[in-house]
C-alpha cells in the first residue's frame, strides 16, 4: 500500500526528489529546506525556506534553487557542503540586471542541471505561460571561487521548462507542451 514517511514531519510543499551518491534521499522541502532521509530516518541537512529543486555533485555536496516569482526577489542558486550554505549567484538580480523590461523582472529559478566541468543550468518557469520567464540560464564559476562570474541565457523562448537532461551531446529540455532538443557543446554559453 501506499504509506507516509513517518519519520520526518515536512514542511511542504515538497518539489523535488533526489538520490545522493551514498544512496540516501534529498528532498526539496519548500518550507523548511533540504532534508535527507537515510535508512528511514530524516534529518534536515539545510535551512533554505523556498528551496524548489536540490542537485547532488558529491557526498554532502548539492546545489539547490530557491524559487522566485511575481513580486518575490528570492530566485537564488546556492551550494550546500555539508551543513554549509553559500550564495552561488542571485538569479532574481541577474534578471533585475539583463530583463529588457525592467519593470517585470519575472525570474523563478525551477530546476537545475549540473554539467560535467561544473557548469549550471538553471530552468525558469512559473505556472502562467504568459508571464513564465521561459529560458534556460547558464551559470559558470569561471575562476573556481564558488561564485558564478558568467550568467548567460542559454535557451529563450522555450515553453514553461520544468526538466533538463545533457545526453549525449544533445540538451532535452521538457516543456509543458513539448520536449525538446537542442546540440549543446562544453563550453557553449547560447544556444539558437
């Protein structure tokens, strides 16, 4: 039958499920942050209110996305190591900075996808598909300080984009109406 996770109380709502290399369990709980449930039992592993998508890159290491939205400044990409949580890249100041219609700064990171030499991804989207952000953004700690020094649109135009994959040197973005593909090469910082 179906049965509760009864040795952690959730916060909700919960977004998104992840397995870590060890094998244990991160869930993106939006209302209290990420937690972990090794061998049944769960313990929060960071406080990050609003988290809506977790990314694990090693053991006890993860990215995580705080969402956004209409009249929220909280779209972040954060690295949590063990405990510790460090701002990556204020993606609500990102689009703040690059939206060419500066009174509708519309950023709500969803998802994250991290790629092989550390590059990120970041889906935005929002349940309107007329105010949705609808793009891909491309983060790269380009001098490996923790900090993403290049921030650039990879994808614009896609439909509400909820899920990302990078096989095979193709790019899968699933969109509400479509999933899509486009050729993506390491090191590419646009795709058109």
């Amino acid at each position: 039958g179906i049965h509760a996770v009864p040795s952690y109380e959730f916060a909700t709502p919960i977004f998104k499920l992840a397995v870590a290399p060890d094998g244990s369990l991160l869930v993106a709980d939006a209302g209290a942050g990420i937690v972990e449930l090794r061998n049944g039992v769960g313990s929060l592993v960071a406080e990050l209110a609003g988290v809506t998508d977790v990314a694990p890159i090693g053991r006890g290491d993860m990215f995580a996305l705080r969402g956004g939205g209409p009249g929220l400044t909280t779209g972040a990409l954060f690295r949590v190591s063990r405990g510790s949580t460090q701002l990556i890249a204020d993606l609500y100041q990102f689009e703040a900075d690059k939206n060419p219609h500066p009174t509708a700064v519309d950023s709500n990171p969803f998802e994250v996808e991290v790629l092989k030499g550390g590059d990120v991804l970041v889906a935005e989207s929002m349940g309107e598909p007329d105010r949705s952000p609808n793009k891909v953004t491309l983060l790269r700690d380009a001098d490996q300080d923790g900090r993403a020094e290049v921030r650039n649109t990879l994808l614009q135009g896609v439909r509400q984009p909820f899920g990302m994959l990078l096989q095979g040197g193709q790019l899968y973005v699933g969109n509400t109406n479509a999933l899509v593909r486009y050729p993506y090469r390491a090191g590419d910082t646009t795709i058109t």
